[in-house]
C-alpha cells in the first residue's frame, strides 16, 4: 500500500479560512506560505520550517477570513512579490511585498464600498493578457467594479455596472482558444445572503474588459452565484465549456449540455484532470454540505464513475460537538510525480448548523483519504483538528497542490482550523 505522511507541519498561530496561500518569496526554489487573519490586519509568511519571513499589519477591516493573497513575480528576478490588499473601505489599496517586507507597488483604488464580509478588495487572480505571456492582474472591488492592472501596478482598465459583491474566487483561463486568458467570475448582490430577491450572475471578461459572457445564476441553477467554476474541455470537443460545482455543464453560449445537479444537494468544489480512457476529462465534485456522501467522480458526460458513500466518512460521536457533521474538504486531482498517473484526495472538518458556532475549542480526530481513479481507498491518514471558538465550520479550506519543497515532487498543502499546515507527501 502506498505511504502518505506528513512532512512539514509549519502553524500559521490563526485560522485563515480563505486567506491562504502559498508562493516563493525569497527565490530559493521553496515555496512559502502566507496567510492573513480572519478580521484581515495580521499578514504572515512562513517558510515550511515555521520560521516567519515577515509579519505585518494591515489596514483592513474582515470578519471571516476573505482577503485575498497573490504571489506573482513583478520584476522578472525569480523573487515572487506578495500581492496584498491593504485598507478599508474608503482608502482601499493593493501592496506588493518582497521578503523584506517592503512595499514595491502600491495602487490606490477608488472602491468605497465593503462587502457583506466587510472587505473592500474581495478577489485578485493574475491573468495572460496576450498570446506572447504578458500578465495582468485582475481585481475585485466591492460595489460592483473589476479593475485590471500590468506588473508595474499601471491601470490597464477599468469595468463597472456589476453587482455590489463578488463570489469567492476569479477562475481566469482561456475560455475561446485565443491564446489569452478570459476574466471569469461571479457577481452577486449580497454574497452572504440567501432568497429569491438575492440574485448572481456568472461573468467573462477578455483580456481586454470587454464583455463576453454574462448570465444570470438561476439561469442554470436556483442559487446567488456559483462557488467553483473550471473552463475545460470537457467531452474532448475541442471547444472549452463551462463546469460549475452544481454538475452543471453548458457551453460559452449558455445551451445547457447535461445537467446533474439533482444528483447533488449542494456541490463546492471541482477538480479535473484528464480522462486516462479517451478524450476529455474527468472531474471530482466534492460535496460540502451532505452528510450521506455524495462527492463523485464523474466522466467527460456527466457519468457517475464512482462516488464518495456516507461509510467512508468519519463518524462523529454527537456527544463531542452536540448538533454536528463531519463534512469534506476541497478535493484535489495530485500527479504526485508528474508521470501523468492521478490520483484523488479529498480531507473532512467538522460543521455545527448554520447560525450557531462552537462555544469552546472543541479538538476532533478526522482523516485525509487517498483513492484511485476506481474509487479505491489507497490509504488514510489520520489527523487532530479543532472546532474552534466562535467558528461554525472550517470555510473553504484552500489547499493547494503543488511542488513546496523544490524536489521535483508535488506535495498537498491542507491548512487545518487549528492553524497548522499539513503539508502531504507520497513516498515514491
């Protein structure tokens, strides 16, 4: 049986819900790791090694960990900068840091509005901006604006007119086969609000901020936005459709092409990967908010290949966490060793209802679980995460799957509530 363990297991000192992520600061082929605090004023780089690279405060008002973070290059020395807004409603700014913790780019931002989260810059995502590389960042202002920018923080443009709050996430890529990323992304009234009279829309930009695409949520599902979003290939046409974590698959025209959302009762999360038996692709959906399972890899049309049953998750004995689940994470589609040979991961955290929140720390023992393409459990790995104090469930727990440790070898990066980072090998 294969061997998963746990090779660095760096602490943050907080839980980051959405404020992580992960990049080389310091250019030594490691990447580290940056999170900014729930209430969006403490930043923290750590190496794996939990050494701190730099501590900051910010300007920023949050109440649920949703400061977005962007490690990009801007000056072409292998260092990558640390992208960070900075500043409330009013006085909203994006900063670039390096590992000195100085700020190399600045850029003042006319937003004077916060969103339901109380974060003036809710989204950052870099983009291609033409066939030869160029890179554009992209950014989310609350009130309903996207602005983009080149590497020297030099506003390329400006677009408006959308509404007030943005979804978690930009899912920039090329949409059209152009050679240029599509800015792609979800606009909704209220993002922490639900009912009929919150509406959402899914958008695409070109690289250029012209329009190309811009339909309403419940055009496709009755829900305010859309929480995951691929722009794949997916029957191996040769036209990119679009995938959304409902199960839903239709093309950049809007024409629904299959439809299993009533396969899930949520859907959070996908990941793809290429399909090892034909054309297209494959791709996991792992389901947030259902206790019976229901997380499944499907194929390039919508065919249930195998699916995630109530038995392989952790039971919680109700007396540890009265009122609560145990849930899973993101998935993640690894090619541990980029030989092409995939496997799927998927993690659990503990949930109490909506509208409550843990009145104490309360410390649970979960699992990370490793399958084949035919739904075989290779292995799990045992771990101690926290329901902590105050919190309901463990967000978006943003892993990341990538080479950390500049060994040649990907890693799974999985931050736990209790703000450790587990960071994932596979012997070889």
């Amino acid at each position: 049986m294969a061997r998963y363990y746990t090779a660095f297991e760096p602490d943050l000192g907080f839980y980051p819900n959405y404020s992580f992520e992960v990049g080389d600061i310091d250019g030594d082929g490691r990447k580290e790791l940056a999170a900014v605090s729930t209430d969006g004023n403490w930043l923290r780089v750590l190496r794996l090694d939990g050494s701190v690279v730099l501590e900051r405060r910010l300007k920023n008002y949050g109440q649920w960990g949703s400061v977005p973070l962007l490690f990009l290059d801007l000056n072409g020395d292998g260092r990558q900068e640390l992208l960070v807004p900075d500043g409330p409603a009013g006085s909203a700014s994006v900063i670039a840091l390096n590992a000195e913790n100085e700020v190399v780019r600045q850029v003042r931002l006319d937003g004077a509005s916060a969103d339901d989260y109380g974060v003036a810059v809710p989204l950052l995502s870099k983009f291609r901006r033409d066939p030869e590389g160029r890179i554009g960042i992209s950014v989310a202002l609350a009130g309903g604006q996207v602005v983009a920018l080149d590497r020297q923080f030099r506003v390329l443009w400006t677009q408006d007119g959308f509404r007030h709050d943005f979804g978690h996430d930009f899912f920039n890529g090329d949409a059209n086969g152009d050679g240029q990323d599509e800015i792609v992304f979800c606009t909704v009234d209220h993002i922490n609000r639900r009912g009929p009279e919150v509406q959402g829309e899914l958008v695409i930009l070109r690289a250029d901020g012209s329009l190309y695409f811009r339909r309403p949520v419940r055009q496709f599902y009755d829900d305010t936005h859309f929480d995951d979003v691929a722009v794949v290939d997916m029957r191996g046409t040769g036209e990119r459709e679009i995938l959304v974590e409902k199960g839903i698959l239709f093309n950049l025209r809007g024409q629904v092409i299959w439809d299993i959302s009533d396969q899930f009762q949520h859907g959070q999360w996908i990941a793809t990967l290429p399909n090892p038996t034909g054309p297209g692709m494959l791709a996991f959906i792992s389901e947030l908010w259902s206790t019976e399972g229901r997380s499944k890899l499907i194929g390039p049309n919508g065919q249930t290949l195998w699916e995630l049953t109530k038995d392989r998750i952790t039971r919680l004995h109700r007396a540890r966490l009265p009122g609560g689940a145990v849930l899973p994470t993101r998935a993640h589609a690894v090619d541990w060793f980029k030989d092409g040979q995939y496997e799927i991961v998927l993690g659990e955290q503990v949930a109490v209802p909506t509208g409550r929140a843990c009145y104490e720390d309360v410390t649970i023992g979960l699992k990370l679980s490793f399958f084949d393409l035919q739904g075989r459990v290779l292995a799990t790995l045992p771990f101690q995460n926290t329901c902590l104090n105050g919190f309901w469930y463990n967000g978006e727990v943003r892993s990341r799957v990538t080479d950390m440790d500049n060994d040649g070898a990907r890693e799974w990066v999985f931050p736990r509530q209790d703000g450790k980072v587990m960071i994932i090998k596979k012997e070889r």
